[in-house]
C-alpha cells in the first residue's frame, strides 16, 4: 500500500507534467474557453467567438503536485508490512 | 419669380433629403460586434471580450459632427478564459454583474473632427457609466460609413453601416471596483477597445 500511494503520486506528477506540455505548456492560467477570431468580410471587423476547450495552466500543475503531495504524504502513515 | 421659388423649394427638399441624420442600430444578430478589455496581471494578463452589445447611434454622413448616441455592453457577456476568473468578475466584489447589469457610453459632445472620404475621426466626449459609476470622458473614436453594405452582412436587406472602432483606457478605482485594492495582482489600468458595426436598415 505504501508503495503504490508512492508509485501513484509520481505516476500522477509526470502525466500532468506530459498532458501540460502536450497541450501547449500554457504558464498561464488553465483555460477552459478558448477565443477565436472570426472576420467580417463586409465591415472588416475582427469579431470573438468563445470555444470551448481544455488548455492547462499551471494552476492545473498546482494541483496535480497538491495531489501527489498528499498521496506520497499519506504513504508514511501506512504502516509497512511486517516481513 | 415662380420658378426661382420652386427651384429654391425643390433645392431644400433635395438638400434635406440628402442631409437627413440615420439611426443605426447595434444589436448584432452575427455576434461579430465586440468589446475587449485587458488588464495587466503578475502571470498573465487579463484579456477578455463581450459581445452582448446594443444601442443606437444617430449619424448623418453630411454632418458627422452631430453625431449622437449610446452604446451599451451587457455586463453578464463579458467573457474571460479561465472560468474561476470569470466568476470573480462578475462577482459582487468587482463587477457585481447581477445589480449593474449594463455598461452603457452616451456622447454629449463630439470635437476635433476629421473627414476623409466616408471616414471620421474625432473625440468623443460623453458619459461612461460602469457598476453604476458614471464619470465624464472623452474618447478617440472612428466612424466608418458605409452606404447600401447592409446587404453584404445581413443576406437579403437593403441599408447603410456605420463602423465604430475606439481604443481608450479607464481606471477601475474610477468606478468603485475594489478601488486601491489587488493593484499588484489585477491593474488599476483597464484597455478597451470597441469594434461594432450598426445597421441602418431602407
């Protein structure tokens, strides 16, 4: 049990790393809405359509090393297996 | 004598005709009409838009220096990306979108115009109104008329447009939105950019 809270906490940090990286590396905030520009031909104007969509930020990151922490934290109160 | 007099009524009726102010309205249909804002912030800045626009502008393409109206931004349509955002902005600690459901400018007085071809440019001077704060200002403004382009954005009707594009900045302490306060997590300054078109429909 000890060692796979460990195991789970670092499987846990890597892929949100992975997922983080694949989706953009946004060191912004997560976004959930995604701006995209649309041209009227007949004013010239640039309009905004909202889309939704999923880019993590490093909130996103946050709380994925929250997780973990609290995972590989709760691992050192489960006692070890006696041998 | 007859004749001068008829001339002279025929010129008036033609000049009037010609001179005649238009309503164009902002309501859009397409969803193109948008307000941006951004504010500068420590990790990124805040960068959203609306698009819930409305309001009349009464313009005359012989005297664009009467030109009068008010534009109005729904506060619930203002978007931003992150939602945890988005919800602290219309909270109400700083927008409070649910009792002060409009942004609204209504010019009072239009100077330093410029005219070329259909375009003007001038500043605007008028009162912008934001959770409920009204404060005089004046903004650069640029009108673009566009005679019988109607049918090119909306299939199917006959009219004039009217394209307005400002950019200008406000400060949010000016309006009571946590004035003095978080100025180091979400500037005092706010850029607004406006880019609408309205319909003058024949």
């Amino acid at each position: 049990m000890k060692r796979t809270l460990r195991i789970v906490a670092g499987v846990l940090i890597v892929g949100a790393i992975a997922f983080w990286a694949a989706a953009g590396a946004n060191r912004g905030w997560t976004k959930t809405h995604i701006p995209k520009k649309i041209m009227d031909e007949a004013t010239g104007l640039e309009g905004i359509q909202w889309q939704g969509g999923f880019v993590p930020g490093v909130d996103f990151l946050g709380a994925a090393f929250l997780g973990a922490g609290v995972l590989a934290g709760l691992s050192f109160f489960v006692p070890a297996k006696p041998k | 004598m007859k004749t001068k007099l008829t001339m002279l009524a025929f010129i008036a009726l033609t000049g009037a005709t010609l001179a005649a102010p238009q309503t164009f309205d902002f309501k859009d249909p397409k969803g193109i009409n948008n307000a941006g804002f951004k504010l500068d912030a420590p990790l990124e800045a805040i960068n959203g838009s609306a698009s819930g626009i409305s309001g009349t502008v009464t313009f005359d393409p012989a005297n664009p220096a009467a030109t009068k109206g008010k534009i109005i931004v729904a506060t619930t349509s203002l978007m931003l990306p992150n939602p945890m955002q988005k919800q602290h902005m219309l909270s109400d600690k700083w927008l409070d979108a649910a009792k002060f459901a409009e942004i609204s400018f209504e010019s009072k007085e239009i100077k330093n115009v410029k005219i070329a071809d259909d375009t003007t440019t001038a500043d605007v001077t008028g009162t912008f109104t934001l959770k409920g704060v009204s404060r005089e200002i004046t903004v650069p403004v640029k009108l673009t008329y566009m005679k019988d382009k109607l049918g090119q954005r909306v299939p199917d009707q006959k009219g004039d447009l009217l394209v307005i594009r400002s950019s200008f900045t406000i400060k949010r302490g000016d309006f009571n939105i946590m004035p003095g306060q978080f100025e180091d997590k979400v500037s005092d300054t706010i850029e607004l950019t406006l880019s609408i078109a309205g319909a003058s429909p024949k």
